[in-house]
C-alpha cells in the first residue's frame, strides 16, 4: 500500500493529499501529449511553420521571423484554448461532484446558457458605445445571476441535487428562448456574430485575454484543490456526508461557486463550447480513478487538450474557413455522451 | 390529484366551456392584427366573401390560415405531449423536452445547407424525420440502464440529444451565413406565413393520429395501472405502446414540420388539463386538443402585440411561459 502511494499533509491535516504513482506516469504522459499537440498546433495553419522553429520560437532562439504568425496569432490561441478547456473541464467536475450525476455539466443545467443571454445582449446593445472589452465581465455577470436563481429556486430546505438539474434544464429553455428573442429582434450582422459566439470560437484571442483568463485560473484552481475531501465526502451522498459531519449545504454551495465562476469565465473568453465539462471528467476518471486530487489536474489537462485539439482540426480542416472548436467538442462529445448512457447500463456504477 | 370536475355531467360542460372559449380566441385570431378587423367583417368575410374588400382579402388570405396552423399544432402538440407523459410515466416528458425540435431543426439546416432545399413543403418531410429520429434516439437513450425510464435520466438524455443537434446545427449556419436568415425565424417557432397548403400533404396522418389517440383513451388508462396489471387485465401492452409512440411521433414531429421550435405547450397542457378533469385519457384527450389549440392561439395573438410593429417568434412566447412552468413543477416535486 505504502509504496503504491504518495502522501501530502500538512499537520493539522486541512491540506492532504493521496497520490497514486500511477497517476503520477498518467499525469506526466498527458502533459507529454500535449506539449506534442502544442506544438503541433503552432506549426500548421495556412502559413505552415516547421516543429524546429517552432521549439526555437518557444525557447527564444528565433530571430523574429516568426514573430507575427506565432508570437500574435497562434500562440495566444492555443494557450487561451488550453486554459479556457481546463476551466470548463473543472466545472464539470464539480458539478458532476455535487449532482452525483455523470451526465451533469455546466452546459446541460443552465449556466452556459446564462452567460450566454448576458453576453449577446452585450453585443446586441452595448458593443457599438462600450466597447468589446467588457464582454467577459458581461457574461460571468449573466452566468453567476443565472446560477444564483438556479440555487435559490431549487432551495427548499436544503438544495438535493435532483432538483438542482431539473430546475436548471428550467432555466437553460429559459434562457434559450431569451437568446432566440434577442437575435431575432436585432439585425442580421449581430445575429451572425452572436452565433459565431454561442457555438464557442477562440477565434482572435489576444494576450490580454490569456492573462485575464489566466488570472481566474490561478485564484479558482487551487481553491478547487483544496476543496478536495469535501467533494469525496459529498459524493458518498447527503445523508452519509452529513453523517461524517460535513456541512452538506455550505460545502454545496461553495463547490458551486467555483464551477461557476470556472465556467462563466470560460464562456466568456470563448463563447460556449459545449461538452467539455461533459467529457473531460469521465476520462479523468477513467484513466485516474475516483481520487479528486488526481481527478483535478488529470481533468484541468484533458479538457485543455479537447478544447487546444479541436481548435486547431476546426482552425485547418476547411482552409481557408475558420470553424468555431465548439462545432467539434460537440461531434467528439455528443457520441462520447451515448456512451455514457450505453455503459450506464451495467450495475456497476 | 383531486380533479376539479369530478361527475360526467361537470365534465361534459367544461367541455363545452373549452371549446367555446376556443373558438372565441380563433375569431380573435382573425380579428387583431396589424390591421385591426372588426368581428362583424370576420363573420361576413366567411358569409358573404367579397373579393372587393381588403379586410376579406387579409382574413381568406392570411389570417384565416395562420390561425388554422396555430391550432392544428397547439391541439396536436397537447395530445402527443398528454401522450408521452403516459408512455413513460414522466410528468416532465413533452416534445420539446425530448429534443424533437432540435432534431428537426438539425435535418432541416442540415437539407438547406448540403442540399439546397428550399421549399417549405420539402422542409415538413425532413423535419418530420429530424423529429422522429430524435425521440427514437432520446426514448432509447433514456430507457438504457437498470432503474428503466427515470425522469431525469429521460431529461438529461433530451438535453444532450438538444445541445448535441443545436451545436451541429450552429455550426452549419456559421459555415453559410445567408442561410442563417431564411431559417432563423423558423427556428425559433413561428405560425405566419404558413399557408393552408402546407396543411395539405399533412393533414390525413395527424387527423388519423389524433382519432387514434381518443379512440386508445381507454387503453392508454389501463395501462396507466403499471405494465403488470394492463398485461394481467389482458392487454397487449406492446401493441398499444408502439400505438402511442407512433401518435407521439406522427403529431409532434408534423407540428414541428409546420411550426419549426414551439416549446412547452406539450408539457403545459396536460398538466392543466389533468388539474381540471383528472387521470382519465378519455377525457384528456380531447381537452388537450381544445386548450391546446387555444393556448396557442392566444401566445400567438400576443407575439403579435409585444414588439409591434414586428413579430415576435411564438416559440420564444411559449417557452417563456413555459420555463417558469417547467421550474415550478421541478420545485413541486416530481417523484414517479
């Protein structure tokens, strides 16, 4: 047992980890995969650049030629779609935590749909006085009220799960319905462009946007870790946890917010590319097991790599077209999603 | 549930009531609009047509059509939803819960895109089959695993059948964007500019369906019982099963053919119309119709109002009554 795992505490015991080794390998494999896919991501395009000056563009041994295409174009891209899958991979997670059903994900109960309304009202009303540059806070802003009257109408003495998905498939044809109305009232320019955003495109991503990305990563992911034995305990269900002594409610709570915010920023750098939070959870489990430290940066990796990949297949598959990577997460993720349902026949699970 | 009209003679006149009340709401249909009609003209425009008047002209023209449109689908829609929450036993189960007209929807762009169909006759067909696949896809989905047709399990796989086509369909409308705006207020459901045309092709199989489905009432009670019980009374509940099924796909996926994305009143309805008359499907059946039809006609009568002089689409209207409907009975508590 001992030599199969590896222990971090810290003494009193609010920080602990158990690490398997093989997640270890796992975990350094998929880091492996996507440095490759990384890579390869910068070199192809319509300007196709060699992997070596890529490496040599990367390490700063490039003389500046290469500066506009990768330094300006892709480079921003691909990291934005790494971080952008990473956060919608997490609050799938903890959603799938806190619902206790693998079908969960931010997209299927509302929030995506929130942020969405935010946002196109955005570009319907405000976009031309305001600017593009509050897009982002315009659409966490719509994801986190959309989330709260979620939360507040499933409440009933405490919020059960079931009710929670139910009520936010609720709002998630509410919120449909308002974006429908919103891009039939406004004129054909905006209505093209409020698709191209609902289908989830990191289309133009600049630096600036890496950075304001970024910045909600590294203030809600170790948050997400340090969550970890709560989301163990919350997955045996309600009556068990509350047995163990946790605080069901609070803990919920708290687990929401974070997915939310994870997910309410992601749609807001871009748009709502459906599915990942859906998938990227399963296969971190798969390959990792049910530990939740694991399950954190396993499922941070693998829904980076979903997003980075399908971009670049949507960015070069139909030159010189540039296909939202949303149109993609949803061919690889809609099969994915029957599988689920198929395997969900045995009694295992 | 305790039913509001509980004695056959009771029963009989709500009846009478509905029916009534709908064919208020069909003549004032007819009657508001842009060019507001007064009741009179309505009633001599089909007494004595007079091909002279303008006012006629707009009634026998459009009007009159749009309004025939509006409640073929909002009755057929009512019964196939009252239909789909028996077959599986699902309060939340309707067509649109089911992911039917975002299966339309995808066949429908999926035609105008690769296919270059334009006429909105050749729409019906392919939406019809959009519709079919997806509630054969969704009820197959749903019913996997051991505890059978769970509510959820039946939402959450509607759900996922809806973002899958909707994001498939997106993504072909980013590819051609001047196809976005000839089918942009199909998508979002809408009951002008149909012509009684389009009826035409239709209308044998949904009148068919829906006298099918009154004439199962009774069958569709004793299976109601639970499988057991309807199989030891002696029914053959495969037969009547495929039966219900089929009504459910024939009327929803026609009115999804005609009407494009008109949400909730399929799930509304019914449980309207069972607050009113109770459990017995020889009696919901031909409620749904009328309140169904009506519903519809007076959310299209508003989607006229709202944002005049333009139009809102009706499926906006009735999925925002329908959501905060949908929420309530989500909050009320669905356990079987």
């Amino acid at each position: 047992m001992t030599n199969r795992h590896i222990t971090v505490r810290n003494r009193s015991g609010t920080v602990s980890f158990l690490w398997e080794k093989r997640a270890i390998v796992i975990l350094l494999s998929l880091v492996a995969i996507t440095s490759v896919c990384f890579i390869a991501g910068l070199s192809i395009g319509s300007t196709m650049i060699s992997p070596v000056a890529v490496v040599k563009y990367l390490l700063g041994a490039d003389d500046g030629e290469h500066q506009f295409i990768i330094g300006t174009h892709r480079l921003p891209r691909m990291i934005l779609s790494l971080l952008v899958g990473a956060a919608l991979g997490l609050s799938g997670l903890l959603l799938q935590g806190i619902v206790r059903n693998p079908l969960a994900s931010p997209d299927i109960i509302g929030i995506t749909g929130g942020a969405s309304v935010a946002a196109i009202a955005y570009i319907a009303y405000f976009s031309e006085t305001a600017g593009i540059k509050w897009l982002p806070f315009a659409s966490i802003l719509g994801a986190a009220i959309v989330s709260t009257a979620i939360y507040a109408l499933s409440w009933n003495r405490g919020v059960t799960p079931y009710r929670l998905v139910l009520i936010g498939m609720g709002m998630a044809a509410a919120t449909g319905a308002l974006t429908m109305m919103m891009i039939v009232l406004s004129n054909t320019d905006v209505a093209a462009k409020a698709y191209i955003w609902m289908t989830g495109s990191v289309y133009g991503a600049t630096w600036g946007q890496v950075y304001a990305m970024l910045s909600w990563l590294v203030v809600f992911v170790p948050l997400a870790l340090l969550l970890n034995r709560v989301v163990n305990v919350q997955e045996l269900g309600d009556d068990v946890a509350a047995g163990l002594g946790a605080r069901v409610q609070w803990q919920r709570l708290g687990m929401i917010g974070i997915s939310v915010a994870l997910a309410g920023a992601a749609v807001a750098f871009a748009g709502a590319i459906g599915f990942v939070g859906l998938m990227a959870p399963h296969m971190a489990r798969k390959l990792a097991g049910r530990s939740y430290a694991v399950l954190v940066p396993v499922t941070a990796i693998i829904g980076g790599l979903l997003v980075c990949s399908a971009d670049v297949v949507a960015r070069t598959a139909f030159l010189p077209l540039d296909i939202p990577a949303g149109v993609f997460t949803a061919g690889i993720g809609a099969p994915f999603f029957i599988y689920l349902l198929f395997r969900s026949r045995k009694p295992s699970r | 549930m305790e039913a509001l009209l509980a004695r056959t003679f009771s029963k009989t006149a709500g009846l009478l009531a509905v029916a009534i009340l709908f064919v208020l709401l069909f003549l004032s249909s007819i009657a508001f609009g842009q060019t507001p009609i007064s009741p009179t003209t309505v009633m001599d425009a089909f007494i004595r047509y007079d091909p002279a008047s303008t006012d006629h002209i707009i009634i026998t023209t459009t009007r009159v059509s749009r309004a025939v449109i509006a409640a073929v689908i909002g009755s057929s829609l009512a019964v196939a939803g009252a239909f789909m929450q028996a077959l599986t036993r699902n309060p939340l189960a309707s067509p649109s819960t089911f992911g039917i007209n975002a299966g339309a929807m995808f066949c429908i762009v999926l035609s105008v895109t690769f296919f270059s169909v334009t006429s909105l006759e050749h729409y019906m067909w392919i939406a019809f089959l959009g519709a079919g696949l997806a509630a054969v896809l969704v009820y197959f989905l749903g019913s996997l695993g051991n505890d059978g047709l769970s509510p959820i399990k039946i939402v959450l796989a509607g759900a996922a059948i809806s973002a899958l086509f909707s994001s498939f369909t997106q993504g072909m409308l980013v590819l051609s964007e001047q196809n976005l705006e000839s089918v942009l207020f199909w998508l979002a459901g809408s009951v002008s500019g149909r012509t009684l045309d389009m009826l035409e092709p239709l209308w044998p199989v949904m009148a068919g369906a829906g006298i099918a489905a009154f004439w199962l009432g009774g069958s569709v009670n004793l299976l109601a019982l639970g499988d057991d019980i309807a199989k030891g009374l002696g029914q053959r509940t495969i037969l009547v099963k495929t039966l219900m099924a089929l009504i459910v796909v024939v009327l929803a996926g026609g009115s999804v053919a005609i009407g494009g994305s008109i949400g909730f009143i399929g799930l509304i309805v019914p449980h309207m119309v069972r607050s009113l008359v109770g459990t017995d499907h020889r009696w919901i059946v031909p409620y749904c119709a009328f309140m169904g039809a009506g519903l519809l006609l007076l959310a299209d009568i508003a989607a006229r109002f709202v944002i005049m002089p333009r139009e809102m689409p009706i499926g906006v209207m009735t999925a925002l009554f329908g959501a905060p409907f949908f929420i309530y009975l989500a909050r009320k508590g669905v356990h079987k």
